[in-house]
C-alpha cells in the first residue's frame, strides 16, 4: 500500500503555529461572546476559555497522530456543548481540521475509514440526544414545533455538509499526495536511467575508440615488423633490399600516423565535421600495402560495384584489415591470401582466406580483434564466419546489409585486381 511520506520539521511547526492561532481565536471569541450576553453567560467563563484551548491543542500532532487527536477533540466538544461552555466560531475550524487530518494523514486507510465512520455516528447519536431533550425543553413550546424542527433541519444539514466536506477534502489531499510521492518516485528513476545510459554511453565510446585504435595500430605495426625483420636480414647482404624494407616501415609508420591524426580529429570534432574514414575504395590500397609488406595477396572483386553508406564501407574495410593482420602474424608471410568484395543483391559479402601454407602457427587469434570485427557487423545486422577451411588455411567471412542502388545490376562479371608482390625477404 502506498504511504505518504512522514511530515517534516517546517510542517509541524506549522501545526504548532495553526494550534496556537485558533486557541487564541478561541479565547477572543469566548471573551466577545460573553461580552455581549447572548452565549457562555450560564458557566464560568474559565470553563469555556479551557474548552477553547483544549480544542486547538492536539492539532499540534494532527499529523503524526491524527486519529488520537481527532478523537480527543471529539470528546472535548461533546463535553464542552453538554456544560454549555462551547463557543460556535473557532471551535467549528478546529473540529474540522482534526476530522480532515485522518483522511489526509493515517496511513491505514482502513482505520482512517472506520475511524471517521466511529465519529459521524458519535455526532449523529449526540444531535439527536440533543434534540430529544430540546423537544421537551419549555422554550421549545414557546417557539412552536415547526420552528424546532426547521432549527433541527438546519442542523443537520450543515453537518452533513461539515463532516462530508471534511471527509472528502481528506481523502483528495491523500491522493494528492500519494500521486506526487509517485511522480518523485518516476522522476527520480527517470534520472537514474538517465545517467546509467549516459554510462553505458561512455563505455560504448571507450569500446569503439578501443576497437578502432586497435584496428590501425595493429595493422601497421604487424607490417612494421615484417619489414624491420627483413631489413635487418638483408643488411650485410643486399643494402638495397634492407633499405627498401626501411622505406616500407617508414611509410606504414606515417600510414598509422595520418590514420591515428584522422581518428582523433573525429573524436575531438564538435561541429559534425569529421576526417574520412576508410572505405571500399581505400582496399586496393591496403591489399598493396599488404603487399609492399611481404605478403602475397589477391583482391577481387565479384559483382557490380555500387555505392554503400560510409558506415558499410568502413566495416568492411576493418574487417579486411584486421584479416590481413592475422594472415600475417598466425599463417606466415608466404602464405597465399584471397580478398573477394561480393555486391550481393542488398547485401555486401567480404571474404579473406589463407591457405594456411605459410610458416606460422596456423592458428588465428580470437582476441579483440575478432571481437571487434564481430562488433561491427552485429551493429549493421550482419553476420560474421570465422574458422578453418575444410582444406586447409582460414576462413573470415563478413556480410552486411547494403540496398541496391536504383538501377544498378548486381549481377556482373568478376573483376581481378592482382596486388603487386614485394621480394620475399
């Protein structure tokens, strides 16, 4: 069951300021009334000045204890109207806002119901106690009987109005309250979500630029060390082929500079300026550098090219590079390496295959690289296929979607693009 929360330190003293204000109404108003000799004349005015106060006084708890002080006010109102020193103005408020504070304030919604159901009863049984002996009183046939009966109707007309007032305006200031404790209870999660997507956000961010960091060192560092290793071989022997091989880890060194410079400058862009990234069309560049690196590598092309979204080429173009790589690092340099682009009908298939021929270990590695290249197709929708060939070598193959540009066939002839092949260090 939902609950309101526990009134704070500037709402009691609110109530303690409200109980003060009507106790000392009270006491004017039983002071004016006795002025002018029309009520409170019969008893000592002290009794009605004591009724007054102890009227007002519990409303200081009315909202921590509002049954107990609703009740208490109920026995001293009865109390005071039997010895005639009630007076009419402030106690009406008073009685009021104790009778008003049970549905505005018990959390037990049950005892807050039949609490007030108690109090209406006790009043009913006590205006009727009241009018049973007014009927007999000896004014009552000074008055006449119609005008008795006109005063009880009155009467009861107004309590009526008094309590149901009191009753209903308790429990709207309760839902009231209970659906802003909700709304503060949504707002509040809202918040938290918030901030956990703006979390995950960031480690979505740190992943990417992790992924893509990883995809342009590995690769140019891995050739830089194919050719630092051959240079260093063929230094005694042949200058010239060592100092060809230095050219080629100079140039992969500026390569991995100007991707790395590219990188950060989309990063650190703010105004939706980006650098370029790599593409379909940057991959016969890198099968050359593959290439110049010592590697044997073909690149074919199967189908009509056709245009894709900057972000299909880029997969794809990761997903080459980090194949290359491990070619290069698990199959051995003298392996021989196949790169097929498929324009398939909405869809664009790259494939890097080995022969697994070559001096290395024959095992790929299935570290961030494999994570990374499976990360950016699952986020196009593609699937990737990593593993062994059947006969022999290593199989990664990537398809993505790419819609068809209107009118263009993506049924054609297999282009060759042969990669020119370096000495073998």
């Amino acid at each position: 069951m939902p609950v309101r929360p526990a009134p704070d330190a500037r709402s009691l003293r609110a109530d303690a300021l409200l109980a003060g204000v009507l106790a000392l109404v009270g006491c004017v108003m039983v002071a004016l009334s006795a002025m002018t000799g029309l009520q409170l004349t019969e008893v000592p005015i002290w009794q009605s000045l004591l009724a007054a106060v102890l009227l007002a006084a519990p409303l200081v708890l009315r909202r921590v204890h509002p049954v107990a002080v609703s009740a208490a006010q109920i026995v001293v109102y009865i109390a005071a109207g039997e010895l005639g020193a009630l007076e009419l103005y402030a106690s009406q408020v008073a009685l009021f806002m104790g009778f008003y504070s049970i549905g505005a304030w018990d959390a037990n919604r049950k005892r807050a119901h039949w609490t007030r159901v108690s109090i209406v009863i006790a009043m009913a049984a006590w205006l009727a106690w009241s009018a049973i002996h007014g009927f007999f009183d000896p004014e009552t046939g000074e008055r006449g009987v119609s005008a008795f009966f006109a005063f009880l109707l009155i009467q009861i007309v107004i309590n009526i109005a008094y309590f149901g007032g009191a009753w209903l305006f308790g429990n709207r200031a309760w839902a009231s309250a209970i659906e802003q404790e909700q709304l503060a209870a949504a707002h509040a999660e809202i918040q938290a979500q918030q901030t956990q997507l703006a979390e995950q956000a960031v480690s979505l961010e740190r992943v990417r630029i992790a992924r893509e960091l990883h995809d342009v060192v590995a690769h140019h560092v891995s050739a830089m060390g194919v050719q630092a290793g051959a240079a260093r071989r063929a230094l005694a022997a042949d200058a010239d082929q060592a100092a060809d091989a230095l050219r080629h880890v100079e140039q992969s060194a500026r390569d991995a500079i100007g991707e790395l410079r590219a990188l950060v400058v989309t990063l650190r862009s703010d105004d939706g300026v980006t650098a370029s990234a790599p593409d379909l069309g940057a991959l016969p560049a890198l099968v050359a550098a593959a290439a110049d690196a010592g590697q044997h590598v073909t690149l074919r092309e199967i189908g009509t090219p056709r245009p894709v979204t900057p972000m299909v080429g880029l997969t794809a173009y990761r997903v080459v590079q980090e194949a290359l790589t491990n070619a290069r690092k698990y199959a051995g340099p003298v392996a021989e390496v196949d790169v097929r682009v498929r324009y398939l009908p909405g869809e664009l298939e790259v494939e890097v295959t080995d022969d697994g021929h070559g001096s290395g270990s024959g095992e790929h590695g299935a570290g961030a690289g494999l994570l990374g290249m499976r990360e950016r197709v699952s986020a196009l929708g593609g699937a990737l296929e990593v593993g062994p060939r059947s006969r022999g070598g290593w199989l990664v193959r990537a398809r993505v979607p790419a819609p068809d540009v209107a009118g263009a066939d993506a049924t054609g002839a297999a282009s060759t693009h042969q990669a020119p092949a370096s000495v073998d260090p």
